[in-house]
C-alpha cells in the first residue's frame, strides 16, 4: 500500500523512534521501540485493533517480566516512575520485541475484525504503486460475506464538503449575532459586482482531480489501459494519501505509538497524520549556493542542479495546464489532441520521477552510459567521503601538511621521520632573524626557494612579505646581508626595529613535526617526531618501533605529517606527544613500543656464542647504539668493556655489546 516515493510519496523504509506507554497488570511500561514501515507491513491489517492489543501487551508483558525494560524506580513528587534510561540490555530487548511483533502483525490476509481479505501490493520503481487484485476464490468469498470496498478518495472529499459547510453555516451564524449586537440602525453595504455570496458546495475550493465526478473518467482509463495478463490497478498518490488518512483516522492510537506522536506530554497535541510522508514543497538553496559552472574553454554554465529543478518546474506546470483543461476553465490549443486523465497521470509520474532525480541520483530515469552526466541529487551532497559532512564538516585540507606512503628504515631514530626532499621544500617555517641563527638564515636566503635548505620568502617588521621565488642570486645575496638591519619603513607602533624579520625557511633536520595515521583511535595515533631530510627518497621513512602505536605496517599505508607554525606548538607538542615517552596505552596500560621482527632476529644473531666483532666493529657499534652527541649517555662519555678474547687478536662478544649499552645508559 505505501512505497519508497519522494514528493508526493516520501520514502517509508526508515525507522521511528518512539515511546509507547502499555497498561499492563497496573504496571506502566515505557517500551523504547523501533518500527520500520515497509510497504508488505503497513497495510489494513492494522484495523485488526485486538490482535494488535493483545501481542504487544504480551510482548511488553514478557520484557517487563525479564526486566530488560525496567529501570531503576524514582520517586518524583510522591509518583513512582521507571526509569526510561537508555542501556545495551533495553536495546536488545527492543530488537526482539519488533522482530515478534513485525512478524505477527503479517502472518495471514484475513482481517480479524470484520473477516474481509485485504489486497496485496507492489511497486514499480521509486514512482509507481499498484494493488494486485483478489483472486476469483477470494472475490466470490468477499460477495457472499456481504464486504464492498469503498473509495477512500470519495470518503474523504465527502467529509471535506460536510466540514466545510459545517463550517461555514457556523460563521454565518456568528455573524449573524454580532450584526444583531451592532443594532439595526447600521445598515449593510450594497454588493458590488463581482462578489460571490452565495457559494454552492460544488463552488468552493479547487477541482477534484482523483475524487468526485473525475472518478468514473479515471476508472474507465484505467479500464483501457488494462490487459488480460495485467490486472493490477495502480494508485496515484492521491487515493494513497485518502486511504492512509482514513487508516491513521481508525487506528489512531496504535499509529501514535508507532511514529511516537504520544510522547510524554501534558499539553493536547493534534491527532497524527499521514502528512508525513508526503512532500508539497520543496526548498531551492539561493543563487549563492547554486553557483555557475566553468568549463574547459572558459566559458560560463549554469549550475547543473539548476536542470533539476527546471525539471520539477515544468512538470508542475503541465500538470496545472492539463488540470485547467480538465476542468474547462481553460481552452485547449486545437492543434494538440485532447488531453486525459491518463494524460495528468502520466506527468504526475514524471514530477515523481523530477523530484527523486533531485534527491537521490541514482533514482534518475535515465540509467546505463548516459547516467554519467546525470548531476548530483541531494544525497550524493552529503553521503561518503566527498560528502558536504565529512569533506568540510568532519574534516578539511590544511595548510603545511603532507600526506604520503610510509616505508621502512631502522637506520634511522625512533623518534625521527625521514622526509623526502620534494616535501622539505614545500614545508616552511617563519623563523625570527637573530644574531644566533643570521648564518644560516642568511645561506638559506641564498639558495633561494629551489635548493634545500632554502627559504621561499623574507617577512619584514611591518608584515610586508618579499617573495623569493623571482629574485636571482644577486638580489637573494643583497637581502640575505641585510636580515639584521631595520627596514626603511617605520611601523605600526612608529619605532623602527620593535620586531623581528622573519625568513620563511624549507624543513630542516630536527625540525618538530607530528605524524597522524588515520583513523586515530588513541591519542599515541598522533606523536612528535623530529624530521630528517633524506635525499633521493620519496616516501615517508618511520623506524620499526613506531609501528605498534601507530598501527601501521609497510604494504602501502600512508601517514599525514602536520608541520608547527610557531614556538608554543612546537614546544607543546614536543612536551605532550612526544615519541619517545608514549610507551603504554592509556586504554590498559599495555606496552606500546618494543623490539619488533628484524630486531627480534637481529638480537639472536647478536646474542649467539660464535658471534665475535674487532675493535672497529664494536665501537661502531656502540656509538650507532648511544650517540653520545644526542646526550643518550647518562655519564656525558662512553664507558667500554675489556674485550673477551686478547690474544692473537682482540674481540667482543655480541653480549658485552649489550652490556656496554646498558652500563651507558644506567
């Protein structure tokens, strides 16, 4: 009966949250419940009130016995109350109860209030609904048991007309008592031509498309357009939306539970609708949001929703064309043929199939090769990755990073990074000119922004930033010896020299950087390395014991590296994150970091008793182990060890190597 429609017919396969309240053994039970309305589940059975009553107070029964449903009990203003409290136990509580109670309220096509047999339905696309007819058993069975079918679309115009005059007798009414009240020396004023006082019930609003005297028309289209093989009638969203109103009107408050329109309130709320799953409007973002498309000659285009919304417009206006010349209120062009019913009906499915072209792309009509120039709906501006949530939202691009693949190098520290050149002269620093970095500074002024290490620009005391990129070597030389002198210009505060030039340097080695593995589970997910420029690489270059904390193996994962702009960052990030000192997970205080797979090996072949090394080999050894100029050695110089073998030559072993690190470092 219902479908997965846009416009007229939204889309009915999501779920709805709500809190029904079930008097049960004068017990209250709040049943946080989810409800999913797919069309084989949402049909006239729910007339059938009893069986519906029935399961779930027995379900809810049986979930309150459980006590998956219960809270703790509160005491509020002298009334206990459950507590509605959300929890894993309610929430699988909750799946069970539907699966039952969806399942039950399907099982069989006989109504168990009025015995009739109700319809089964399909539909064709996102913009058709058709009602399958009875069989010949079935048909023969409803004529003996005395049912007829009603047209709901004439049902509820007939109410609509009898609400309407009830109404307007009730206004004429009262303006007959306050003309009374006024007195009769007031006299009324004359009609003037053109008024309409006396409005018959067939005068008022607008022309029925679907009800009323257009009934037969449609029904006799719709016998034309039948076959032999093809019985099933099909359903405008018209005579869907009279049939769910009737539906909602009879079994209003088992559907407010459903769609949770009996929530927790003392204030009288208005009775629930179907209206919800109907659109009548659409909203159209301004211009700004629609912004003109360039193409590849440099020409302007409109934006490509523009066509979408075009779409909806020109079928709104066949449809109010072809309503007019139903109605006669309007002449048809006597070089068309005459338009029908199925004509409106045709252009209804295209206003259908215009809006959910809008929404959803791939709702499109047009499909296969062509489907690729298809603009964009709603739904693929916010959905995945290139979405509108997570694109500029969730996450966006920022400045002085570089993301690339990671790649293996256990000749590196732990806490360094390797980065290739390419993204060292990319990466830049504002570094303040002092009398104690105006050397470097100035050689990098020199090399100019092409030549690591290098600089790219000179920021003055005012702010004003000279651009590197286009000087030659003669003027790079005449600003580099000039980084100490105060600029010509006078400041801000009207004092020359109050602040520091900047040079906008290329990374240099030890330079603060914090590298990022996505997703970041953990803070450990972020740490603070030092960078090391490593020439003729491309890639990324992290020791092996990072690997652990970062989750990250070499078979292609790629890491961010985020580059600091001033002092404080990379002072906070060095103290906070550094590599060095995330040794146990804050989840359980596991260990993050240790030797891992060719340390493993290698420390075996160290450790083996054949395992000799020479005087050279063991001091470079040692020096590769502790690099005293990094101050690793806790007592400022290298402490060795007598070798273990004098004669004919001297020799160590692979342990005493292990001993002489540990006595450096203890």
């Amino acid at each position: 009966m219902m479908g997965s429609e846009k416009l007229l017919i939204l889309d009915l396969s999501g779920v709805s949250t709500c809190y029904s309240k079930v008097e049960w053994q004068n017990t209250t039970i709040r049943a946080l419940w989810l409800v999913s309305s797919r069309p084989d589940q949402t049909s006239n059975r729910l007339s059938d009130r009893s069986l519906f009553k029935s399961r779930f107070l027995m379900l809810a029964s049986r979930a309150a016995t459980d006590g998956a449903l219960l809270g703790r009990e509160k005491r509020n203003r002298g009334e206990d109350r459950l507590s509605t409290q959300k929890t894993e136990a309610t929430t699988n509580a909750r799946r069970a109860i539907i699966s039952e109670f969806m399942g039950s309220i399907t099982k069989g096509k006989k109504c168990n209030n009025c015995k009739g047999i109700n319809h089964s339905y399909r539909k064709d696309r996102f913009v058709k609904i058709f009602r399958k007819p009875l069989s010949e058993k079935d048909r023969y069975a409803m004529i003996q048991s005395g049912h007829k079918a009603k047209d709901p679309i004439i049902e509820l115009r007939k109410k609509q007309r009898a609400e309407r005059s009830r109404k307007r007798k009730r206004d004429e009414k009262d303006e007959g008592i306050v003309a009374d009240i006024v007195g009769e020396e007031e006299e009324e004023p004359e009609e003037e031509e053109g008024d309409d006082v006396n409005m018959d019930e067939e005068s008022e609003g607008e022309v029925e498309i679907a009800g009323g005297d257009m009934v037969a028309d449609a029904a006799g289209e719709a016998t034309k357009r039948k076959t032999a093989k093809d019985q099933e009638e099909y359903l405008n969203p018209s005579r869907i939306h009279a049939q769910l109103t009737a539906l909602f009107e009879r079994e209003q408050p088992i559907l407010s539970a459903v769609y949770g329109h009996n929530r927790q309130s003392n204030k009288a709320a208005a009775p629930l609708t179907p209206d919800m799953f109907f659109l009548k409007d659409i909203l159209v973002p301004p211009n700004r949001y629609r912004p003109e498309a360039r193409t590849g000659s440099n020409e302007i285009a409109e934006a490509q929703e523009n066509t979408l919304y075009k779409n909806i417009l020109t079928a709104c206006d066949t449809l109010n064309t072809i309503q007019r010349e139903l109605s006669g209120k309007e002449s048809r062009d006597s070089r068309y043929r005459v338009r029908t019913y199925g004509d409106f009906e045709t252009t209804w499915i295209t206003l259908q199939d215009a809006v959910n072209s809008l929404i959803d792309r791939d709702r499109n009509p047009v499909q296969g090769a062509a489907a690729k120039r298809n603009p964009e709906g709603i739904k693929q501006k916010l959905e995945k990755k290139e979405g509108m949530f997570r694109k500029y939202m969730m996450g966006k691009r920022v400045n002085f990073a570089a993301r690339t693949v990671i790649s293996p190098d256990p000749n590196i520290e732990t806490n360094e990074i390797g980065v290739p050149p390419v993204f060292a002269v990319k990466l830049t620093y504002p570094e303040p000119v002092t009398s104690w970095n105006v050397e470097e500074l100035q050689e990098a002024v020199r090399n100019g922004p092409f030549v690591w290490p290098g600089a790219v620009a000179i920021e003055s005391e005012t702010g004003q930033v000279i651009n590197l990129e286009r000087k030659n070597a003669e003027e790079r030389t005449a600003l580099a010896n000039q980084l100490l002198a105060p600029s010509s210009t006078i400041g801000a505060a009207g004092t020359r020299g109050t602040r520091n030039k900047k040079v906008h340097r290329h990374l240099n080695n030890g330079d603060i950087v914090i590298m990022n593995r996505q997703p970041t589970l953990h803070k450990p997910s972020m740490m603070c390395h030092r960078a090391r420029v490593l020439p003729g690489e491309k890639t990324l270059r992290m020791h092996y014991a990072n690997c652990n904390t970062y989750n990250a193996d070499f078979d292609g994962d790629e890491m961010n590296l985020h580059f600091p702009q001033n002092e404080l960052a990379r002072s906070e990030a060095l103290s906070i994150a550094d590599t060095d000192h995330q040794y146990l997970s804050s989840t359980a205080g596991n260990p993050l970091r240790g030797l891992i797979q060719d340390h493993v090996s290698m420390g075996v072949a160290l450790t083996s008793r054949d395992t000799l090394f020479e005087r050279g080999e063991y001091m470079q050894l040692l020096y590769s182990a502790l690099r005293p100029e990094h101050g690793h050695c806790a007592q400022g110089r290298i402490v060795t060890v007598p070798p273990a073998i004098f004669k004919p030559k001297m020799l160590w072993t692979g342990k005493q190597v292990v001993t002489s690190v540990l006595k450096n470092l203890i």
